[in-house]
C-alpha cells in the first residue's frame, strides 16, 4: 500500500467514522447498529493506516530518537485504540439496545488495567505522536509551520464536541497534503 494512498485513506476514514457517529446519535443515543459497527471498523481501517504514516514521518524526520520514539509511542496508541474499538464492536454485537450496552462497558473497564490502558492514557499516545511527528519535521523546516497548527486543530476539534470530529478530519486531510505531494515510492525513503 503506498503511502500516498495511507494519507488520504486515513483522514477520509476518520471523516467517515465521523459522519457515521452523527448519523449514528440523531435518534438520541449512539450504538448499537449498522452506523456503531460501520463507523468503528473505518476508524479502525485509518488506525492501520497510521502505522504506516507515523514510521514513513519518522523516514522524513531523519530516523532520529525522537522521531523513532513518536512512531514507537504511537504506534502503542493505534494498538490500544484497536483494543478500545474492538471493544466497542463486541459490546455493539452483544447488546440488545443502547441501554444494554452500559453495564457490558462497565464489565470490560472494571478488568484491572482497561480503564488505564484502553481508555485514559493508551489512545492519548496515538494523538500526542501525530502532534510530535508533525512538529518535529516543523522545527527540522521540513514542512510549513501551519502544519501543526491543522493537526493540533483536528486533535483539538473532537475534544470541544465529538461531532466536530468531521470537520477536524478534513483539517487533518488538508494537513497532509504536503506529505501527498511530497511523497515518493517507498524504495526512496527505506
């Protein structure tokens, strides 16, 4: 898979999970369903996709410490944000309705290290290591200034309100056209 195709595919697949997430929450309640279970398996796809993106930014970085422990940190954020959605797409399955859903949430986080691992630190690191890649190749002017400035938005948007995270996607896609336009063959940047 070419990188080129990794920095559009991952941003319009968070665009996607997004929409879904809207689409998802316009009868009051989000999961279980067809737009729960379509809109998670996208992030996921995107997850994948980001491995990819964080080890060719770190290529681009000069495989230096710092850039190879971003890809290495969030590479462990894209595992645990694989676990967290896998989660969510076992509970989707076994609950009846939304409400069923709770106490099936409420069983996986009370496994000592879920709550830590799944869902207050684990997932962050995804986050932290696009900010940290992106800024380094800022710094090192390898990329725009703004360029950080448009992921740091995207991180930012979903915080403020979850249905904003469409519109961050779009952020991030514009972010990496740079990276798109810059891109060569894999052979070029091993």
């Amino acid at each position: 898979m070419s990188f080129r195709f990794s920095l559009v595919a991952a941003p319009l697949l968070i665009l996607a999970y997004g929409v879904l997430r809207v689409l998802d929450g316009l009868d009051g309640s989000r999961g279980p369903g067809l737009a729960w279970t379509a809109g998670h398996l996208a992030f996921m796809a995107a997850l994948v996709l980001f491995v990819q993106i964080f080890w060719r930014l770190r290529a681009m970085a000069g495989r230096d410490v710092l850039s190879t422990a971003s890809a290495a940190v969030g590479t462990v954020g894209v595992v645990t944000l694989l676990g967290q959605f896998g989660v969510d797409i076992v509970v989707g399955f076994a609950a009846a309705d939304h409400a069923a859903m709770t106490p099936l949430f409420e069983q996986v986080r009370s496994v000592p290290g879920m709550q830590p691992v799944l869902y207050d630190v684990g997932p962050y690191l995804f986050y932290l290591a696009q900010l940290a890649l992106v800024g380094q190749l800022a710094a090192m002017r390898r990329v725009r200034a703004w360029l950080p400035v448009l992921v740091l938005a995207y991180l930012a948007l979903p915080i403020a309100d979850k249905d904003l995270m469409p519109l961050g996607a779009v952020f991030l896609l514009v972010a990496f056209l740079p990276f798109i336009r810059a891109a060569r063959p894999a052979a070029s940047l091993s």
